[in-house]
C-alpha cells in the first residue's frame, strides 16, 4: 500500500464532500439537533440529583427523628435509599428511564427497584429519548452512507475507476483514502460537538465525578471507532456495487438492519432461549425454599426449635427469659440470615438469565456495530443494566447490615419478655438509630467498566480486521469490482 497515495485520495475526497452545498445544511440541523439533546440531557440529570438529593435528606431526617421505639418496629418502619445518576448518563440515558431510582428497604422483604421514569411517562417514552448517544449511534451513519455512498460506485459509473487504476493506483489505495477522506469529513465536523457535548453533560450535571475523565476518553475513543468503522463499511460496498444507486439502496437496508431488526431478533432471540420466571414464580420460590430452610415467624418450625434448643444448652439455662441476650432479636437475626441468602441466590439465578439474554445482543456485536456502540456507550456512560444491578446489590446489603443492627439492638437493649407483658414493647433511645452510616452509591470503576465491556471492544477490533480482509480480497479480485 502507497501511503502517499493514500493520503492525496484521502485529500481529494475531502475536498470533494466539501464541494457539496448541501452539506453544511446537513451538519447544521444534526448539530442543532444534538446541542437541543445536550441540554435534554444535562437537565435530566442535573434535575434528577437535585430532586434525589432532597427527598433522601428528607428520608434521613424522618429516620433520626423518629420518636424511640422498639427496634423490630423500627426495622419495619423501613428506608427509602436512592441511585444518583452518573453525569455521563446525561450524554447516553441507557437503562435508567425504565429500571428505576430508589428501593425501599424493610426486614424479612427484598424489595426491586421502583419510581422509574417509564412509570410515569404517558407512553412515548417507549419509542426512545432523545439523547446525545441516540443522534450519534443512529444518525451519524446515515450522515457517512450520504457523503459516502457513490465513493467508489461513481467513480465506475462515470468510467474513472479503470482510469484511475492504470495510474499505478490499487484498488487498496483507493478504499483506505476514500475511508479515511470520509472519516476526516466525519471527524471535523462531529468531533468537536462530540467532545463539547460530553464535557458539557458531564461536568456541568452537578453529580458525583468519580472516574469521568477516564470514562470521557472511553466514549470519545470508542465513538471515534465506530465513526471509522461505519465509513470503511461504507466504501467497501460502495466498491461492491456498480451503481451509487444501488448502493444506497444496500447500505439503507443494513442501517435500517442493524438499527432496527437486528437489535429486536436479539431480544426476542434472548428471551426465548434464556425465559426468565415472572414476578408470583419468582416470589413464589422463595417462600417455599423459606418454608424447607428455616422460617422465623412460624413458631412450630424445626430449624428454629433446633437453634432454641442450642441456645439454651450454650447459655446453661432452662428457659429463654434466663436468657442474658433477648432471644426474640436473634431469632428475628437468624431469619434475616435464611432469607437474605435464599433471595440472594434466587436473584442471581435472576440476574444471570438476564446477562444471558443481554449476551446474546453482544455476541451480535460482533456483526453488527451498532450494538457493540450500543452497550459500550451505556456502560462507559453509567446507564447501562449492569448499572442498575450493581445499585439493587449495594441496596440489599445495606438492608441486610442495618437489619441486623437493629437485631443487635434488640438482643443486647431489650430485656425479652413474655407476649403477655407490656414492657415487651420496650424502646431505644432514638440517638442508636444514628449510628448506622447513610446509603451511597458506589458506581463502577474504570477498571469494572473495561472487564464489563471486553466483548464490545472485541467485536470493534475483530470489525476493523474484517473490513481490512474485505479490502485485500477486493484488490485480489479488482477485475470483478470494475
């Protein structure tokens, strides 16, 4: 490959793109549109951790200020936690619209996450948000097919190609200049945009920061690719084809393929070789594996009257009221334990389905880079399901740490007494209920996100690679793309 005639095609393709009246009225309206997107989505997060912020400080002061009370009651009066959005997530809003912002948290219930914006849209919200990541994914590629589809066809159709390939010109010089004259198009018009529009929605969101920088590169880096990509693929069916026309007709129906078809199979693929149980199932299976391990609130059940008879012997003791710790609080602790590991289990029974069905979508990453972009863009933009997951485990193990406080409390501050007494009910000074630290949300680590997103990244090598093979076995068989 002549690197120097590379570089000239690339030149002339440059300044044949830019010949093109229409084109600064295109590059307008897709700016326009993607400045109007920014602001949608700086709003949307600045908006969203400003209202979270509040009503979880209004939760905390609910919670020290409640009056002294007996600590089973407390562990029932329950606690609403919250998930701040990523700033980034103001350039790609992913998942978060429809999984949900908070969980309320209670002993014995391992509650999902609810108050999605999905829930209280009119439905339109189904169709998509326009976001940044939206314009870039979908419509940038049909900006490329439009500047790049007659690259190579026209030249056939107006009978230069063969000209041009007797100049001690091969049909490989030709590719890579076409696809690195539309790429440089692409890149100085949409570059800038792309960088300002993540500064933007990221610094600006009023959000917690940690890791931005390296999550800002990935996105740039990765978009930058796919950018490539797309104008590679472009010029290799613009040298497959005879006609402008044609091509625009195939490079129409692979957008409309990748964008559209390709995305829903996967779904559907996923979900029906990966079915996951609906809600009463899964519930359901949970109360009958509680019922087989150990039920706290069933006083004829034989785990507990196995643990009541350890205790005694351990305490030397014939009764539990001899007890020097309060006997309702560690078995109220015990239950906890049982049913925090039975839903545990059950959810990552749950969850893995799911990795499954999401698994089939990046495995046709691989042929398809909308859906590498897709997945990638999320997950470097702190939006994506895995996102949502990581927050419903931080969740359920803050429940289960401050369920067992208060089990703590029990044991150690509440004298036990019979049920016929009334100083069973018993209360702590509400000053204990402060020590347990508040919920925050601990979002991935940049190395997290590159382990979570390996399969994206090698599907954009493994494309590049192809493309590259595409272009040499054009330029072996240059007589059949004349």
């Amino acid at each position: 490959m002549n690197f120097k005639r590379v570089k000239l095609i690339a030149s002339e393709e440059w300044k044949s793109i830019n010949r093109q009246k229409v084109l600064i009225y295109l590059v307008f309206i897709i700016v326009a549109v993607l400045s109007l997107a920014a602001y949608i989505g700086w709003e949307n997060v600045h908006h969203h951790n400003e209202e979270q912020e509040h009503y979880q400080s209004e939760v905390v002061q609910q919670w020290e200020n409640q009056p002294d009370r007996h600590p089973h009651r407390v562990s029932h009066y329950g606690y609403l936690v919250f998930r701040d959005k990523y700033p980034l997530s103001a350039f790609d809003f992913g998942v978060n619209s429809y999984v949900g912002n908070s969980v309320f948290l209670e002993a014995h219930r391992q509650n999902t996450m609810n108050m999605s914006d999905a829930s209280f849209s009119n439905g339109i919200l189904r169709f998509g948000e326009l976001s940044m990541a939206l314009i870039f994914q979908l419509i940038l590629p049909l900006f490329i097919i439009f500047i790049g589809f007659g690259s190579i066809s026209g030249l056939k159709q107006n009978g230069v190609l063969k000209l041009i390939l007797v100049q001690n010109t091969t049909y490989k010089d030709l590719i890579f200049g076409k696809t690195l004259g539309i790429y440089a198009v692409t890149m100085a018009y949409f570059l800038p945009i792309l960088i300002l529009g993540i500064a933007f929605t990221g610094l600006m969101s009023g959000a917690d920061a940690e890791g931005l920088i390296p999550r800002a590169f990935l996105l740039v880096a990765s978009y930058s690719i796919y950018f490539l990509i797309f104008s590679f693929v472009v010029v290799v069916f613009s040298a497959l084809n005879k006609t402008p026309k044609s091509t625009l007709l195939v490079l129409l129906i692979i957008w409309f393929s990748m964008v559209f078809i390709l995305p829903k199979a996967a779904q559907t693929l996923g979900a029906n070789i990966y079915e996951a149980p609906n809600k009463n199932d899964f519930d359901i299976s949970i109360h009958n594996q509680i019922k087989k391990e150990g039920d706290s609130h069933n006083p004829d059940d034989q785990h507990f009257k196995e643990l009541k008879e350890e205790i005694l012997k351990k305490y030397n003791v014939s009764s539990i009221e001899e007890l020097p710790i309060n006997y309702g609080g560690l078995v109220f602790a015990e239950g906890e334990k049982i049913t925090t590991k039975i839903f545990g289990e059950k959810f990552e029974e749950l969850i893995k389905i799911y990795q499954n069905q999401n698994k089939i979508s990046e495995i046709l990453g691989f042929a398809n880079p909308y859906l590498a972009m897709r997945n990638m863009s999320m997950g470097f933009s702190g939006s994506s399901f895995s996102d949502a997951v990581s927050f419903q485990r931080q969740a359920e193990k803050y429940r289960y740490d401050r369920t067992q406080y208060l089990n703590k409390l029990q044991q150690e501050e509440i004298k036990y007494y019979k049920e016929s007494q009334k100083e069973r009910t018993q209360r702590i000074n509400n000053e204990l209920l402060k020590q347990m630290p508040p919920f925050k949300y601990q979002h991935f680590s940049t190395y997290e996100i590159l382990k979570e997103q390996i399969l994206g990244i090698s599907a954009f090598v493994f494309m590049l690679f192809a493309l590259v093979l595409a272009a040499n076995y054009i330029q072996k068989n240059s007589n059949k793309f004349l």
